[in-house]
C-alpha cells in the first residue's frame, strides 16, 4: 500500500483519461449511437463534460485535504519550529509543487484549512461533485465573518438535504458560483449575528476609490461607495447612455456609458440636464412615458428619464419595529434604514413592495403603479429577479416580458405564461431550440436545451420576517381582517401605527 497504492490509482486515472479521450475523439470501441453517430457523438461529449465536472469537484476536495495533511504533518515533525517560519515553509513547499506564487500558495491553504476544519458540508459536497472549487470558495467567503453557529446554520441552509425548497429550484451546483455568492450574501446579511446597521456604519467609513493600471494605455478606476448611492449612478449612467443613442451615434451602449462617467467626473457638470435619481438595476429606455419623479441626489430633471427599483421591505421594519435587512432590487439585502429614507425621501420611481409577516412572500406594490401592465411587470421582476436563463444576471429592468405559450398558440397574458428573459437569451429563444419550460405564480420558468437536458430556475429566497419583540407571538389582528391580508388590510394597519 503507501505509494505503491498511489501510484496504481493514478496510473488507472491516466488509463481512464485515455480511454475518454478515444471517446471523444469518436474511436472507442463502439459509437455512441449505430443509428446516429454524430449526433450520439455530441451527447456523448456532453456526458463527458457532466463527468469530469463531477471528477474535478472531487480532485479539488482531494488536494484541500492533502495540503492539510501535509501542513499538519509538518507541524508535527518539527512541533518546535516558529509558527510563522513553519506557515511559510509550507507555503513554499506547496506552492513549487503547485507552481502556485507564494500569495496564492498561502490563500489556497487558507482556504483548504476553512474547508477541511470548519465546513465539514462543504467539504462533503465538493468530494461527492455536488458543488464545484468555486461554489466551495463562495462558501469559505461567505462564512467567514461568521460565529460557528452562523457557519453550520449557512452550510444546513444550503447543503442539508432535508432543508424545504422548491421542487422546481435549482441547488446552488445547478448554478454558477457567481449567482450562489448573491445567494449566500443575501442570506449571511438577513442572519449575521451583528446587525446589518452596524456593519454599514463601518463599511461607510471604509468607503474609497481605487485605481488601478491596466494594459493598452488603459486603467481602472472604482469606488466602494453604500449601495443605494452606486446604484443610482449606475442607473443614471444607464440612463444618459440610452438617451444618447440614435441613428447617427455610433457608440456603443457600454462605450456611451463609459464616456458619460468621464464626463461626470473630469467637468463641473454645469451643462447637466438629467438626475441622479436614487435606484437600481440596469434602468428602463430613456422613452418611458410616465417622466421622471423628484429624487434626492444633485443635478436637474430631464422629463424624458426615468428608472425605477423596488424595495422589498418587511412591513414592521419599515416602521422601525424591527432592524431585518430590506432588498433593493438588483443588489440585494440592504440596511432598513437606507430603505426608509429612499421610500420617505426618494423618487417616485420608488415602488414599495411589502411583504406577508407569515412568511416573507410580497403582498402588494405600492399605489403609485396600479396599471395592469405596470404591476405584471413589476410581479415578474419580484417573482424573478433577473433574466430567469440559468447563469444569467442580467437585472430585471433590462429584460423584456415574453409569453412562454406563444399567444397566437393559445397563451394567456397571465404570470404563470410570462418569462422576463434578458435581450440576449430571448433571441436565443427565437434563433435556436432552446425552449422555456412552465413558470407559476411564484416560480420562473426553467429551460429545456436543444439537447432535451432540463435545467431548473433559481428562485427567490423569500423568508418569514422577524417580529417585533414589543409583540406578542402570534399573528396581529389586522392579518384576520380578511382571508387574504390585501393592501387594504395592510394599509389600515400602518395608518393606525403611524
């Protein structure tokens, strides 16, 4: 046994790659399919591909657990040896075995220490090929600040078997390790043990700008500003972007946004017409006929733009009964009192959108969007939030409504037969096989590949507010006013807290 088994597991490995290499290459011993060879030989790779995905999961746990190893094999053979010196001795030793630099050495023990001692799940998880390399570093990212209850009830969340979810959502493997980090955000905010207030007051008084050189004559420049304010002008970016495009402008949308932030930040802004307008996503075209509301940043009014942003605030925090985050749409959990003092002080492109205290679902959208249309959309943006193609985070605003049943083929206008995808994957739609599959109420539609694979859709992460401490448990009157607590019932309530 020893090396000797080693080196037979990894002499069959290299036979095994051998052998799906043929394959791939289309000279195995028999064809994927007699009756269809090229068509059995690409479903074939595609098997392939979902193999070794699961196989590389599997080695990422297997060399996490072997650099541990060695680290606290190290440590026990020279037990005397400075902490520091052994730390960065084997770092070297791993990083010219991994031709990784020494940073990189030290960040991939770092991590592998978090996975193999403090995130048994997880660990778990990327050995069986459940979850990839990058969902397991979203996982250590994320846990991170995080007291050890905080870190097995993030891990039970996302991880445990038994935890309810939609039948119909996708698990956080079925899904890029970008979308889980907006999953595990949005939840380590809505469950740290530290209120969400406190930790901005300190992310504000960390706020900078940073910069940094690129290649081509070209360079970076970013800001880490609170999140209501990078999104506002991101969205007016967006905004005087598009109300600069026309037939004879040959910028692109990306090209007209960059230029417009130069713009903003190398002049006074004096020759200005348009508004910071506080909100979020990527904006609506600058032709929208309902005009612009008052917003709260500088600058002047330009009728002709408007965008708009839901925020999505439990009804007791929004009366400062409670300090759960609320969620501004497309970004996430934010502080309740940056959600107060957008929908007191904000534009009127500020939609309230309040939530159920049984179990976290949206109720109502405030009363300044009452049109059939408007509140369709605005239900597909909250049953959504983003282009619903697996792996795309295109936000809401950008996204156009489409019947999943086309209508000429007896599709109703109703939530369950809309999808909200983004401009490219609509298209995908029209040019290609890729087919949407049924959507509900509350779930968006998932996609069947032109292959006949299903891909599921990522939901939303709806959770039952907190309650008042002041109250007493159970459920208050006015949620017994009516079977179904509608914006009446709601609104009665808070006139009578006001």
């Amino acid at each position: 046994m020893g090396r000797k088994a080693v080196a037979r597991a990894f002499a069959d490995i290299r036979a095994a790659l051998a052998v799906l290499n043929a394959e791939v290459d289309g000279c195995g011993s028999e064809p994927f399919s007699a009756a269809d060879p090229l068509a059995g030989l690409a479903d074939g790779s595609l098997d392939i591909l979902a193999g070794v995905r699961e196989v590389e999961a599997g080695f990422a746990g297997l060399k996490a657990r072997a650099a541990v190893k060695y680290a606290d094999s190290a440590q026990a053979i020279a037990p005397d040896m400075p902490v520091q010196a052994q730390e960065m001795a084997v770092a070297a030793e791993i990083g010219c075995l991994l031709a990784l630099g020494h940073r990189a050495a030290g960040t991939f023990l770092s991590v592998s220490h978090a996975l193999t001692k403090e995130l048994p799940r997880t660990l778990s998880a990327l050995q069986s090929g459940t979850i990839s390399w990058q969902h397991a570093l979203v996982m250590v990212d994320e846990a991170a600040t995080l007291d050890p209850a905080g870190v097995v009830a993030l891990e039970a969340h996302f991880l445990d078997p038994d935890t309810p979810r939609p039948a119909a959502a996708a698990t956080i493997g079925e899904m890029p390790a970008h979308r889980f980090k907006h999953k595990a955000r949005t939840w380590r905010e809505r469950h740290h043990a530290e209120s969400i207030e406190k930790r901005h007051a300190k992310g504000v008084a960390e706020r900078r700008v940073e910069y940094r050189p690129d290649q081509d004559g070209m360079a970076w420049l970013s800001a880490c500003l609170p999140a209501d304010q990078a999104m506002a002008g991101w969205n007016r970016l967006n905004a005087l972007a598009r109300a600069a495009q026309g037939p004879n402008e040959p910028r692109t949308l990306t090209q007209l946004r960059t230029d417009k932030f130069a713009e903003a930040i190398l002049t006074s802004g004096t020759s200005a017409t348009f508004h910071a307008d506080n909100s979020a996503g990527n904006g609506e075209e600058a032709s929208d006929s309902d005009g612009a509301g008052a917003g709260t940043g500088a600058g002047l009014l330009s009728p002709g733009i408007r965008a708009q942003v839901l925020v999505t605030v439990p009804v007791f925090s929004l009366m400062g009964l409670t300090e759960e985050p609320a969620v501004l749409d497309g970004f996430g959990p934010v502080p309740p009192s940056m959600a107060r003092n957008l929908i007191a002080h904000g534009a009127d492109s500020f939609h309230r959108v309040l939530v159920d205290p049984r179990d976290g679902a949206p109720l109502e959208i405030g009363r300044t969007s009452y049109r059939v249309t408007k509140a369709m959309r605005n239900w597909l943006r909250l049953r959504d939030g983003k282009c619903p193609f697996p792996g795309c985070s295109n936000n809401s605003l950008d996204n156009e409504a489409d019947h999943l049943l086309a209508w000429a083929k007896g599709g109703a206008t109703g939530i369950s037969n809309l999808g909200q995808p983004c401009p490219k994957h609509h298209r995908l739609r029209h040019i290609s096989r890729w087919r949407p599959t049924p959507a509900s109420a509350n779930g968006p539609p998932g996609w069947t590949s032109p292959t006949g694979r299903h891909y599921k859709s990522e939901h939303q992460d709806w959770e039952p507010p907190q309650w008042p401490s002041q109250l007493k448990l159970g459920t208050p009157d006015f949620l017994h006013t009516a079977q179904s607590p509608g914006e009446d019932a709601l609104e009665r309530f808070l006139r009578a807290r006001a």
